[in-house]
C-alpha cells in the first residue's frame, strides 16, 4: 500500500462521510440495531456513538487498517466493539451468530456485493435483520 492509500485516502472517506446531511439516515439506521451486531465497513467509526443501549455488542468489520485505527479512537472507553480486519465478502464469524446487520453507504465500496450480501445473510439469525442506508437511485427490479 502506498501514501496515498494508507494516509489520504482514510482521512478523505472520514470526512465525506461527515456531511452534516447524512447524520439523519445514519441516526435512523444505527438507532434500530438491536443485540449483537455487525457493522459491515465500520470506516472511520462515525456510527459508533449513535448505537443504543439495546445493542450489547459491536463486531466491526473493516478491510483498511488505518481506518480501524480511527474507529478504535472513536469508540468509548465502556462501548463494547471488537474490530475485525476483513472483506464483507468472507465474514469470519459463525453462522446465525448476529442479531443486527448494519451497513450504511458500504455496498458501493465492495467489488463482489452479491456476495457480502449472502455473508450478512448467512452470519444473520433467522429473526435477525440487515439495516441499511445507500446512496443511488432505486429501482423497481427485484434482484
């Protein structure tokens, strides 16, 4: 990795993702995880202090390493959240181990996203549920 990857290019996903514009969706999404969740491209950790008292433990799941360096700044000293270095693509955890999949603005961001979509739904318990917020136009095709 170079300079550009490993020091410029966290510091400008941090702070795109800052837009004061975004904390309504990011609020709404992050505010409905509930038990033990999966935050597919933790980033920088900006949804980290949103989630609520009903989550009991954050597994967040980044690839770049300088960002989960961020994200461990960001988290609070009584937060529970175990950083994981990795593709959404292979998740590296149990399956039916997550109560919540939260993923917000990360689907554009992985080259294969049919498949981290079947990790997030292979990891997900049979009541869990996937919460998500992405940017793009809609569409009416099922998928």
């Amino acid at each position: 990795m170079g300079f550009y990857s490993d020091v410029v290019l966290p510091r400008l996903c941090d702070l795109a993702m800052r837009n004061r514009h975004l904390l309504p969706y990011r609020k709404r999404v992050v505010g409905s995880a509930r038990g033990r969740v999966l935050e597919i491209g933790v980033g920088s950790g900006l949804n980290l202090p949103l989630y609520s008292n009903s989550v009991r433990e954050i597994l967040a799941l980044e690839p770049a390493p300088r960002l989960i360096a961020m994200a461990q700044c960001s988290a609070g000293a009584t937060m529970r959240v175990a950083f994981i270095e990795g593709s959404a693509e292979a998740i590296p955890l149990d399956d039916e181990a997550i109560d919540t999949v939260v993923s917000t603005w990360t689907l554009c961001t992985i080259p294969r996203a049919s498949a981290a979509l079947h990790e997030m739904r292979r990891v997900l318990k049979p009541s869990g549920r996937l919460v998500f917020v992405e940017h793009g136009l809609s569409s009416e095709e099922s998928v």
